[in-house]
C-alpha cells in the first residue's frame, strides 16, 4: 500500500507501473477528487477505482460514465452512526431499506432492528404553535403585525356599528379606510366624546403595528429567509434535533434525520456557505449563529428537544458546543464528531459529553473494505470499535478503532 498525497500526473502513473491492485482517492473538495480521478484515469482505463465525491448528481454521472469505479460519500457512510444516538439513545445508528428508517439496536454483539418511534402528527397544534412561536424576529413582526392590523379592523368596525348604528358594510369601510390613513370614519365626529378618545387611540396603535409589518416585510423581501413561519423550514420547537454545523456531513445528517420523521434545525456560523443555500432549497430551517451561544441554544427551545449534534468540521468547536447544550440543558443527550484521534481521546475520559463518533475512522473502515473488493455496506459503531455490516446482514469487526460512549 502507497499514499500520495499532491500527486502529478508522472507520479500516478509511476504508482501504478509497479502494480497497484485499487486506487482510493478520498478528500473533502468534490472538484479536488475529480481532478486526482481524472489523472488516475489518463494513466489507466482497468484500475478500480473508488472516490468519495459528495454531490449526489456528480457521483452518479462518474459512476455511469467511467467503467470501473465505485462512488461514495464520507458525509452518507458516517451519517447514520450519527443519526441514530439522535433519534433514541438506545439506537447505535440507522438504516433505511426502501424508504422505511429503521434503528439499530446492539444485542449481544449482534444489531437488531427496531421501528423509528414517530409521533402522530398533530397538523393543527404544530400550525398554530410555529405560528405564534415564530423564531426569526422580522417573521414574528410581519406575523403579529398582520394579526394586529386585522384585530384594530375588528374591533372598529364591530365599535362602529353599535356605538354609531352604522350597517356593517359602512362600518367596515370607514374602519379600512381610517387603518391605512386614507380618511377617518366621517361618523366619528358625531358621536360621543369617549368613542373619539377610543378611536384615537386605535389610530395610534394602527400606526405602530403598521410600522412593525412594514418592516417585517421589507426584511422578509430584501433579506433571504432562511426559516419560515410555518411548514418544513419552521424552526422545530419539541422533540427536534439541533445539528451544529452545516458542512457536508452536518447537511447528509439534517437530511437523514427529517427521512426518519424527526423535526430538524441546523445552526451554521457562515452564511455564505454553499450548504446554506442548498438547505434553503431543500427546505431545511437554518439559523445563523455560534452553536456555543448559550443564548441561541436557549432560543432554539433546547429544552425540549431530542438531542444536539455537535458535527462542524473543528473538533474543538463541537467540545464547546457540547459544553455549551449541557450547561443549557444538563440531561441533555449530545452526539459529538471528532476528527483527530488526540481530541476525541481527550473528550472520552475527561469531560465524559456524550456519545463521541470519530467520522473519520468510521468512514475508512468501509473505504478500506470497499477498496479490497469486500462487500460491506454500511459501518456499525458496537462500543469503541466498528463493525462492517456485510450484504447478509453479518457484522464483522474492522481493524480500526472508534469512540464509543464517554458517559453522561
């Protein structure tokens, strides 16, 4: 076995002279791995050839077009071993046959299948609560403002008609007109002294509530919204998972968890990551913001979630957000990824966080296996070591070592 890390052209070619049996190329660009693929396959058109390549559309057209190669993804190996502790603490990862999620359970040294525990939807109660708990500030000030507005129209309408005798439709009239400032209800004037105080007021507050829906629909335009206030893209505010961080895994992860029916929000620090945009397009709330910020933890009802998955690509950014939730919430149940051994090794035996995944070594378990010509499918986390499940539903234990429970 060789490793070339910036290879030329000569050098693949060089390599591949003194007999290689596979090539893996693995990396965390999609275009990086294309580029190394592509010199691979101007030296040889018959080498196996396994890639990681994230971008779905992209990885079937390579697997279509190049004979002889296989196509996987880091974040889709790594993001079931995270989504199952997610779900159900009792859960060591998830699979999905056919569209139907289910949970793997540890049994003797052996994993059974359980059913995903889904809750009955309750569309009434999930409506009216992302209505009136809206997340984002100008939604909530486009929102009440509205509701405002339409309570004034009421209210000086149905006042109109018994303090004024006026018909309904009149009623109606003058109060619109007077709401958007076009011209007062000319009956007013007529009437008593306490009713053109009441009215005066109504105006006033009209005028306040108008310039809160103002604004929440300027921002609502300008801005590009990245939750909603109600549907798939309102923030979650029960039984929900919070996944920090929005890379490639985190985004395979949010995804994962919403095919299992669990409610799903992701906080990312960067807005202008390319993540964010395609979440927005897939429907997945998003809300920008430090995952360590106690107070948007707080915001995000952390209280009455199912866990929080600290998955950014900084190891020491997910201890902290890990910290963090157990501060806000000390039963918190927290999934924690880690890339460097060192790190995770650490957060195990000394601040005893949660459930640690070491992604990086649960995804070259199966690469390797994939790279041998073994027919593994999936990775399974048993305690500190990982397992290939094999097409008949064997495990097989991988030399390779990854992080298990570290308490709490």
């Amino acid at each position: 076995m060789s490793r070339l890390r910036e290879p030329s052209e000569g050098d693949v070619r060089e390599a591949l002279g003194e007999g290689v049996a596979s090539v893996a190329v693995v990396g965390r660009a999609d275009a990086i791995v294309l580029r190394m693929a592509l010199k691979v396959r101007a030296a040889s058109d018959e080498v196996p050839l396994l890639l990681t390549i994230f971008d779905a559309t992209m990885a079937e057209e390579v697997a279509r077009e190049w004979p002889n190669t296989q196509v996987a993804s880091l974040a889709d190996i790594v993001a079931p071993s995270l989504a199952g502790p997610c779900i159900d603490g009792s859960f060591t990862g998830v699979s999905v046959d056919d569209g139907r999620p289910v949970g793997l359970v540890e049994s003797d040294g052996d994993v059974r299948e359980q059913p995903v525990p889904s809750r009955k939807p309750r569309r009434v109660q999930a409506f009216a609560r992302d209505l009136l708990t809206p997340y984002d500030k100008s939604a909530g000030l486009l929102l009440f403002g509205a509701l405002g507005l339409l309570a004034v129209l009421a209210l000086e309408a149905v006042t109109a008609v018994f303090v004024l005798h006026q018909p309904v439709i009149d009623a109606t009239y003058g109060s619109a007109k007077t709401l958007v400032t076009v011209d007062p209800n000319p009956e007013v004037s007529a009437g008593p002294g306490w009713y053109k105080l009441f009215i005066s007021t109504m105006m006033l507050v009209a005028l306040v509530l108008a310039a809160g829906f103002t604004a929440g629909l300027v921002n609502r335009v300008i801005e590009r919204p990245l939750t909603g206030l109600f549907g798939r893209r309102a923030v979650p505010r029960r039984d929900h998972v919070v996944v920090v961080g929005l890379g490639q895994v985190g985004l395979r992860l949010c995804l994962l968890l919403r095919e299992c029916g669990i409610p799903v929000v992701a906080v990312e620090q960067d807005g202008h990551g390319e993540n964010v945009g395609r979440a927005r397009e897939l429907g997945l709330p998003v809300v920008l913001g430090r995952g360590a910020d106690q107070s948007l933890l707080y915001r995000l009802s952390l209280h009455k979630a199912r866990a929080v998955a600290a998955v950014t690509a900084n190891d020491l950014e997910n201890v902290a957000v890990a910290m963090t939730a157990r501060a806000v919430h000390d039963r918190m149940r927290v999934v924690l990824r880690v890339g460097d051994g060192e790190v995770a090794n650490e957060t195990r035996s000394l601040l005893a966080l949660g459930l640690v995944r070491d992604v990086h070594r649960i995804a070259a378990a199966l690469l390797a296996a994939k790279a041998l010509g073994r027919e593994a499918e999936s990775v399974v986390c048993l305690g500190d070591d990982a397992h290939l499940r094999l097409s008949d539903g064997r495990l097989e234990r991988a030399e390779l070592d990854t992080l298990g429970e570290s308490g709490g």
